[in-house]
C-alpha cells in the first residue's frame, strides 16, 4: 500500500478535519475553516495544502507558506500531521519534503515547523535536518467540569462589550491586535499592516466567535482583548489575549478572558484551550490561576533551505 501526496480538494475538507482533530485535539479545526483558508489566502502567502494518501485513506495532511506579513524576508512554515496509528508508513516524510520544494520555488530560504515535544517527533525533526528553538505549551481547561474563578465587579470607568459590538467597524480591533501582536514571543516577527486582510482572514474567520470575544474599553477606548475560538459545538480556544501598552498593568487581560470564558460555559462549550509560549510567565501564571493545565508542548524548529 503505497503512500501518495497530492494536493488538497475541497471534497477532502471532513477527512482533513478528522486528521487534524485527532493529531492536536488542542487546535480548533473544521471543515469550513480549511476551505475558508485556502480560498482567501494572500498571494503572497504562496499557500498551499497537501494531504497523503494510503490505500485510497487519507492519512496525513500539512500546509504550507510564506510568513508574508513578517518583518524578516523568505519564512516559510510547514507542519506535517499524520494520523494516529498511521505513523511509520513514510507519509509524514513526503508532505514535509513536497512542502520543502513548494517553500523553495516560493522563495523561502528557512522552513519553520511546529513539533511535539515527544521523542519520536524530536527525531523525526532531527533526522531531517531540523534545529530547536523556543518552545509552547498547549493548556486545557474543563469548562463542563471545572470551576471558573468568580467575575469580579469591574471596575470605574472600565467597559466589557462582546466583539460582536464591533461588527459595523472593527478597525479599532485591527489596531489593538496589531499592537500586540507586535510583543507576542516569536521567531518569526509579525507586523499586521493590511486592514482587508486581517478582515477577510481573522475578523470573517469561520472560527472566530465575536459574541463570546470580550474587549475591555478604558474611558471608551479599547484596552485590551480576549479573542474566541470555537468549533461551533464544543470546543473553545483563545485566539489572542493581551493589553495595549498604555493599559497593561491592570489586569484587564485577566478581566476579558475570565469573562469570555464565563459566557462560553454559559454558551455550552466544555473544553477551552490555549497556547502560549514558554517564556510568558505572566500569561502562564494568568491561565494557571484559570485553571488550565499543560495538555501538550510543542518545539518550534527551523531549517535552512540550500
């Protein structure tokens, strides 16, 4: 039974959500978002989606691109996921390199890759020529089971209104998440400079969930954010939370994602995940105090392409 990679089709949407879902249940995945993805990717992205093949099964998927709103030229990123159980059969080699030359033609000269920090993913890495960088943590949290921290009253002069408010403008949204995207921990810098895209590939995402998003307004402004995720049924993630510079050192962070959370138990979604890096110590300590616990870690390495 040999193992093929092609190029993913639409029709291919469910059996891609399936491998994804299996492989890091921690990531938000459906089928309309692998759709939306692909067919409203920047040019400049060079965005490309593979799945593999065993015996008519779809087995493994990965996509592929250029970091094109990254402040350093030729980023490209791959991350292979290959089912559960299907391991061994050489699929997760074969995407890894059809992405490789898809990267190099596009004119990445380093290949980024998110994987598990398991000694089997670590040597898959490393056989490959893959070097370690800076590292995440996946958490979880039973939003079903578990309990949330109270909410707390809020405080003067200080406003929690649903990102659905925002749905006529959301470009003060654009401007705080360009902000702090800017200071997130990374490898590979970011700067958000294009309205239309951010609308077409964040703000009109099919996962992004604007009635449970929660923004804290100081005095009218925004000041900080707490961005939702969800699959529609069950599962809840946060996106991005963080507080503009000029805000930061007053839990408002803290205040929108406790909030967020609240309603999307409310809302009946029983499992909430996130990711951070593991240098944030305050955003470690915030989702500690939530109730999260590590579920997973993955290591960001990087390859020199030629």
């Amino acid at each position: 039974m040999t193992v093929i990679v092609r190029d993913f089709r639409p029709s291919d949407a469910e059996a891609w959500t399936r491998v994804r879902r299996a492989s890091v249940p921690y990531l938000v995945s459906t089928p309309e978002q692998v759709t939306h993805d692909l067919a409203h990717a920047h040019p400049d992205r060079h965005y490309r989606l593979l799945v593999a093949e065993r015996d008519g099964e779809i087995i493994g998927t990965a996509q592929a691109g250029i970091a094109h709103e990254s402040t350093e030229p030729g980023q490209g990123s791959c991350t292979p996921h290959v089912l559960p159980g299907h391991t061994g059969h050489g699929a997760g080699s074969l995407l890894l390199s059809t992405a490789e030359e898809h990267l190099a033609q596009a004119g990445a000269t380093v290949v980024h890759a998110w994987v598990l920090d398991t000694p089997e993913s670590l040597e898959f890495a490393r056989g490959r020529g893959y070097r370690p960088g800076r590292s995440a943590h996946f958490q979880h949290l039973d939003l079903a089971g578990g309990a949330l921290p109270p909410l707390p009253e809020v405080p003067a002069g200080v406003e929690l209104r649903p990102g659905s408010d925002f749905a006529d403008d959301p470009r003060p949204l654009f401007v705080a998440d360009a902000e702090v995207t800017l200071d997130e921990p990374t490898d590979i810098p970011t700067e958000l400079d294009d309205y239309e895209n951010w609308l077409t590939t964040l703000w009109r995402h099919p996962t992004l969930d604007a009635a449970l998003t929660t923004v804290a307004l100081v005095d009218g402004r925004v000041a900080a954010f707490s961005a939702a995720g969800t699959d529609g049924s069950r599962t809840y993630s946060s996106n991005m939370t963080g507080t503009l510079r000029a805000f930061r050192g007053r839990g408002l962070a803290k205040l929108a994602k406790n909030d967020s959370l609240h309603r999307a138990r409310a809302a009946g979604y029983t499992d909430a995940y996130t990711a951070n890096d593991t240098g944030n110590g305050p955003m470690l300590a915030i989702n500690k105090w939530f109730g999260y616990t590590v579920c997973a870690t993955e290591v960001r390495h990087a390859r020199t392409l030629g």
